[in-house]
C-alpha cells in the first residue's frame, strides 16, 4: 500500500540514506556506486539533477509559505543549502566522508525532518510501495513492447520515454515522486503526439496499454483520503489530472450546493443534495411568455 509522506520528509529520507554510506573513495564514485550506475554515465548525471530539482523545488515551496514564521522559513531554506553542498562540484571531487560529514549534520536533517508536518499540509505525497512499482515495471515493460516500432520517430521517443519512466520508478528514492511526476506529463504530451501521427488505421495500435499505465501511476500517486494528489500542487485538481491522463476517464459528476437562486428566488433540493434553480420561462415566437399550462399571456 502507497505511503503518504511529503517532499520534506522524502529528502529527509534521502539524507539519512547518504549520510549511512561511508567510503574512502571521492563522492563521485561513492555516489555513481550507490545509485547503481556508472560514474560517467548520463543516468549518474540525471540523477545528480533530479536531486538538485527536487530540493530547488522544496525551497520554492516553503519560502512561498508566508502564513509560517521567517524565521521557520530562513531556518528551512538554510538546511537545504547545507544537504544541497554533497551536489557542488568542488564537492565531487573531494573526499566522501568530508563531504558527507559536512552536508549532512544533525541540525540540519532534523529541521527537514521537523518541517514535514507543515509541508504535508500543503503537498502530500503518495508514494507506491515496493509490490506497486514492480507491478508499474512489468506494465511499462508490456506497454513498451507493444508500441515498439523503428520506423516511427514518434514511437520511438514514447519506448525511450517509458524506459526513462521506468528507471525513475526503480529509483524513487533518489528522483522523488516530484520527478516521477514530472517526467509522467512529458511522457503523456509525447504520448498525444504519437497517436495524433497516426494514420486512421493505426489509431490506437498499442496505445491502450500506454493510456492505461499513465493512468495506472497517477492513481498510485493520489491521496485518497484528502481527495488530493502530489500533481495538484504544482499542476491540476484531482478530477482535472485524471481526465488529463485517462482519456477513459468519466468527467466528473458535479452536483450544486444548496445556495441562493436566481434573482434571490429560494432554491429546492432534491433527495441527493443537488440544488435545482427555477428554470426560465418559455418564449414563443411572437414574444409572449408561456404559463404553467403552456398558454402564452
């Protein structure tokens, strides 16, 4: 089952991770072996970005918290700079446990940790449990498998957006669900373009299965119970997104508040809650206005 957390709280997590791993390697290394990829690969770098992103993206968002204390905001913004330094290249470059010693100190992964109550209330974060991203794995596997096809530049940008998808996913902990979801719009936008360059017989060759995994990943990243979703604080309300990535999607079922009508005329409910306004009266063709029993007067 999904965990709520929130951005803070995963960067947090993240530190701590870091902080555990000792090396007598330089921090280049050390990293590239514990993200699992190879020091002068492009994914070392991605991922190298998506942390620096998503602490960017976290600052943004508490120093935009002006119902919250300065000096809450200035503490915040002040141990995000300190995790932040592992990233430098000066940092690189120099010996791990220096850099570790000094980007992660006590002080300032508890105020992350401490400051997670307050993000959460404004930016939950649904993370999907270990079985649900190897279930997402073996969809995108399946997805990309059926939209494969060499001769088409477009389906070809979808399979190598999946794939990035897919190393994300297996590496949440490092890219974030922010970056998960990130990533989840542009594959959608490459997605609409794929099968808008289709020809009327090839419309939806393989595409349900990449509709349906799009879909299948936003749900996962919906808080239930606040009826809210990671993708709303940066993008769109709950019933909106899942219109946008699902085009199975039912639009939602909207019922008026019981409120005031038209012209101060009382509104009626019905047994579900729905308010029904007085409709508008009937005009015929010469101008007059019908009655109850359909005469003009």
């Amino acid at each position: 089952m999904a965990e709520i957390t929130d951005p803070s709280t995963e960067l947090f997590q993240l530190c701590t991770m870091l902080k555990g791993v000792d090396s007598k390697d330089v921090t280049s290394r050390t990293l590239a072996k514990k993200f699992g990829v190879d020091i002068d690969s492009a994914e070392f770098f991605s991922t190298l970005a998506a942390i620096s992103s998503r602490i960017r993206r976290l600052r943004s968002l508490v120093a935009s918290l002006s119902d919250t204390p300065e000096p809450f905001r200035s503490a915040f913004d002040s141990a995000c700079a300190q995790v932040a330094s592992f990233l430098s290249s000066t940092s690189l470059t120099g010996q791990w446990r220096g850099v570790r010693d000094t980007a992660f100190k006590d002080v300032a992964l508890n105020t992350l940790m401490m400051a997670g109550h307050t993000v959460k209330k404004v930016a939950p974060l649904s993370v999907p449990s270990a079985s649900e991203r190897t279930d997402l794995i073996k969809k995108l596997d399946d997805a990309i498998e059926a939209i494969k096809d060499g001769n088409d530049v477009f389906a070809t940008l979808l399979v190598n957006s999946f794939l990035t998808l897919r190393v994300i996913i297996e590496r949440l902990d490092f890219y974030g669900v922010d970056g998960l979801i990130d990533h989840l719009l542009n594959t959608h936008a490459i997605l609409r373009s794929a099968e808008a360059s289709q020809s009327d017989s090839q419309k939806k060759r393989g595409f349900a299965k990449a509709w349906n995994v799009l879909a299948t990943i936003y749900l996962l990243l919906t808080v239930q119970d606040a009826g809210i979703t990671a993708i709303e604080n940066n993008y769109a309300r709950f019933q909106v997104a899942l219109h946008y990535f699902s085009k199975e999607a039912p639009e939602p079922n909207i019922k008026l508040l019981t409120g005031p009508a038209k012209d101060s005329e009382p509104a009626t409910t019905t047994q579900d809650g729905v308010a029904l306004r007085p409709q508008e009266p009937e005009v015929t063709t010469d101008g007059k206005v019908a009655n109850d029993q359909g005469f003009a007067e």
